[in-house]
C-alpha cells in the first residue's frame, strides 16, 4: 500500500478517520493524501470573474488555514501528508481525486449507530462516495487507538459477479496481514440452502477465485439467521472482529447479495469498522 486517501471536513469524525489512517499508513509505510472539499455555491461562481476569484482565494485559503491546525497531530508525526483543497460538490468525484494520486485506500469518517444519512459530510455522502468509488473505502465511526486490523470479516454470498471484491480485499488483506473470515449467511424460508448446496457453491466460487486452490475454504463459515444483517454482526461480535468487509455494486447501490438496504443497515449498524469493495 503506498497512499491512503482521507476526505475531511475538519470535524472530530474526520479525525478518527485520520488517525485511523496515520496507524495504517505508518504499518504500511505509506503516504496520506488530506481532500477538503468546498463545495462552493454557484451564488459565488456566477458572480463577476474579479470578485469570483477573489472570494474562492479566500476561501482557499481559510482551508488551508484550518489545515494548519487540524494536521498538527502527533501521531502524524513521521508519516508523508499532502493537502489538497477542491471545488468539488458531488462526491462522486473523489474517486477522480482517488485515481489522480494513485490511492489505494479511501478512510472517511462517520456517525456511529446513527447512520449513513448523517455522517460527517452533509446528507448521505459517504454513501455517495462508496457507491461510486472504485477503491476500497474504509468507515470509521469511532476514535480508535493503535487501530489495526487482525481479525476481520468478508461477508459474501460467493457468486461469481463477487470475483472482483474478493481479490480486491484478498490482497488489501494479505498487505495488512489480517486473517480472513469468510462469511455466508444462510436464511430460512425461500433462501435457505442445504449444506451441501451451500458447500459446492462455495468451492466452485474460490476454485475460480484461486487459481484451483481451495486453502482458503477453510475460512469460510456457514452461520445461520433470521436476516443477513443480523447475522453478520452477530457473528462479527462474536469472533470480535476488527473490521466487516462487505462487496458493493457501485452506483447501483450496495451488493445484490443484501437485497437493497440491508448493505446499508449494516455499514449504518455495525459498531464495527466497514470496508466495502466495488464488484
């Protein structure tokens, strides 16, 4: 891993996010890349051009400011920090920002238990930005000291359009020598499978995945519940896991596999950090 990208908005939800990002950066020797967006209105850029410039100068600046303050941090100390201030207003366009440094991974932060909907950016952003993001995009909702990520949970319904995360979070994974649980929660009603076609489902999904290989089904684990979000939290607390990791389908929303909301229930329940990878 060589860059971490962390979206701020100078609050204390930004700040679990960089701290938790400075821990990792310093594991992986990498460097943070600090995004603050404006967001100014179009009040302000359909003025005339001299007081346009003027005022987004100034407001530049006062970013830039606040940077000062908000970067001296002691645990920062040692680590590669570039700042950047954009005029962006659509969240999607971090994943610009993402691609433009060659980042490896987003860390943004949020509301704990309250949810998506009001995290520290206004409105549902960093949903916005894990629906469009095409790297991986790390949730903090708390302040976290000497966060490491040791035990961690990929939940996965393992059909092949899960290919791409996989090997995405496989390898983020392996970098940050984390051991992996693969999760498969199995629902009464129309969706339960028998263990045998919950078995052979698996294999033919990481024979692909793996070159043949099948070292890694024996991590996976079959839990039983009444709901997909249920059981993943239930057994990640369980096996007090450092982190869920969950696919997504982009723009289309969050992974098939939770039936719309559910993804979201969890990244919004989960008292746990969420990782989510594009499909």
């Amino acid at each position: 891993m060589k860059k971490i990208l962390v979206p701020v908005d100078f609050s204390e939800y930004s700040e679990y996010a960089l701290q938790a990002a400075a821990t990792i950066a310093k594991q992986q020797n990498a460097e943070i890349v600090v995004l603050h967006m404006l967001g100014l209105s179009e009040a302000i850029l359909t003025k005339n051009e001299g007081q346009e410039v003027a005022e987004a100068v100034y407001y530049m600046k006062l970013a830039e400011k606040r940077f000062e303050t908000f970067l001296d941090k002691e645990y920062l100390k040692g680590i590669k920090v570039t700042e950047t201030v954009q005029n962006y207003k659509i969240f999607s366009e971090v994943n610009e920002v993402a691609h433009e440094h060659d980042v490896d991974l987003i860390v943004m932060g949020s509301h704990g238990t309250t949810g998506l909907r009001e995290e520290v950016f206004i409105g549902s952003n960093t949903e916005k930005v894990v629906r469009t993001s095409d790297v991986p995009v790390l949730i903090i909702k708390n302040a976290i000291e000497n966060f490491e990520i040791k035990e961690v949970v990929f939940a996965c319904d393992f059909k092949m359009e899960n290919l791409r995360a996989y090997h995405k979070a496989m390898a983020l994974f392996e970098s940050l020598g984390a051991n992996v649980h693969l999760l498969y929660i199995n629902l009464p009603g129309e969706r339960f499978k028998s263990t045998h076609q919950i078995e052979e489902r698996v294999k033919e999904f990481l024979f692909k995945a793996d070159s043949g290989n099948l070292e890694m089904y024996d991590n996976v684990v079959f839990y039983s519940d009444f709901t997909v979000e249920s059981g993943v939290l239930n057994y990640s607390n369980k096996i007090k896991a450092d982190a869920i990791a969950i696919p997504t389908h982009g723009r289309r929303g969050l992974a098939h596999f939770f039936s719309g909301s559910i993804g979201e229930d969890i990244a919004n329940h989960a008292n746990k950090p969420v990782i989510t990878f594009k499909i």
